[in-house]
C-alpha cells in the first residue's frame, strides 16, 4: 500500500512501517484534502482486500 498508492520507495516504506508498529500512528504524507482523502481510502480498502489491518485516516496539518 505504501509503496503503490503513496508512491514511497523501500526505504521510505520500511520506515513508516516500522514507525507505525512501534508508535501505534505515523505519518505517511502531505496532500491536499481531497488528494488525501481519496489515498486513504484506497489505501485503507486496498489493505483490507488483501486480508491487512491498515487504517489510513487524515488530519489537518498542524
């Protein structure tokens, strides 16, 4: 998910993996809202089809 929908290489990917199993959240990337929403959502449908608890949600930037 990581590397197809938000476009991270390994590297990347492998580090908000990590960051999210430790932490319990991470961000993964800056978008518009609409570009954001749409992402999540797939990404988060994409996860589930493939039998994975991912849940990507989005937030304002602080």
């Amino acid at each position: 998910m990581l590397k197809g929908e938000f476009r991270l290489t390994d590297d990347q990917a492998y580090r908000v993996m990590i960051t999210a199993h430790r932490r319990g959240t991470c961000v993964v990337a800056v978008f518009p809202r609409d570009v954001a929403e749409t992402k999540a959502t797939r990404a988060t449908d994409a996860g589930r089809a493939q039998g994975f608890p991912l849940l990507f949600t989005t937030e304002p930037e602080e």
